[in-house]
C-alpha cells in the first residue's frame, strides 16, 4: 500500500493545469478537470473541497467557474498538497515489537526498551527527509519541469480544451 494515496496524484497533476506556460495561474472546473484526467468527477470534487478547505485553492464564480490556486504556484509546495489531501500521518507506526522477544520472558530488560527503539528512529529520520524533500519542491517546479520535457503546443492544447469545455457549458462565451 502506498503511503501517499492516489488522491493526491490526481490533485497534484489537475493543480498543474491550472498553471499555464508563462507560469500564470487560471481558472478550471473540477467536472473539465476530471474529464481531462479521466477521474470520476465526485472524486475530483472530494480533493478539491480538501484543497480548498486547506486554502490552497480558491473558487471562482461566474461563467468560466470553478477552482483557481489561492496563492502564487511558487508558494505552494508539494508538502502542502500532500498534507492537504491525504492529512498529517505518520510513516510509520511503531508498535513496540522490541519488548515482546521471547528470551526476555515476561519483562523486558531495561537496556531493551529505553530510549526510543532503533527501528522507530530511522523512521521518523525517514519521515522527516521525505517532508523536507516534498517542501523543496513547489508547483511552479513541477509545472515548470513538464513544460521543459513536453512540445512547446502540450500547454496551448491544454488551454484550448479547457476554453472549448468552458464555452460547450456556456455558450455565450463562445
């Protein structure tokens, strides 16, 4: 089981389509984006109802609405996301296997079960790591690293098909 759900894989890459290719935030609803992903739309809704209860999205009303990033894509990382859609949980859960071992009998010995257990700290030094590594990284890193390895037309297609959804919805824009 992945420690980081598949929730926050969808968010992630649906927030990265409301940046464009100069790196500007824009509009998008969550039925356009689900249809983009391929996502059952109730469950877009569900992350982004966590992404907005988290402040980093914002809704938009109007003709063209839907969600919009609260903040700049450079000041949202991706600790933020994952936080925000999966919650603050713990690597690991150390369950105190160190005093059960059969050749202590029915009380472990001192030297076994002070400190902290070897095991729980290489975790929590694990955990810590991966936090610090997922704060480096921003949206705007990661939108920018999509636009250095896709055609110079993915974020034009991309635009495009959201503008031509937004206008089936609302043919007066059109």
């Amino acid at each position: 089981m992945a420690h980081i759900s598949s929730g926050v894989e969808y968010g992630i890459h649906c927030l990265l389509f409301l940046i464009d290719e100069s790196g500007c935030e824009r509009g998008a609803s969550v039925r356009d984006l689900a249809e983009l992903q391929g996502v059952p739309v109730d469950f877009l809704a569900k992350i982004f109802t966590k992404l907005a209860k988290a402040r980093l999205v914002v809704a938009t009303e109007g003709v063209k609405g839907g969600f919009s990033l609260a903040r700049s894509a450079s000041e949202i990382s991706v600790l933020d996301v994952v936080t925000a859609i999966d919650g603050k949980k713990a690597l690991f859960e150390c369950r105190e296997i160190r005093v059960r071992c059969a050749v202590f009998g029915d009380v472990a010995p001192a030297w076994a079960t002070s400190g902290t257990c070897a095991v729980h700290s290489v975790m929590l030094s694990a955990q810590q790591l991966m936090e610090e590594a997922l704060a480096k990284e921003t949206l705007f890193d990661l939108a920018d690293r999509v636009k250095r390895k896709s055609p110079a037309s993915y974020g034009t297609k991309i635009i495009s098909w959201l503008d031509d959804r937004a206008a089936l919805r609302n043919p007066k824009l059109g």
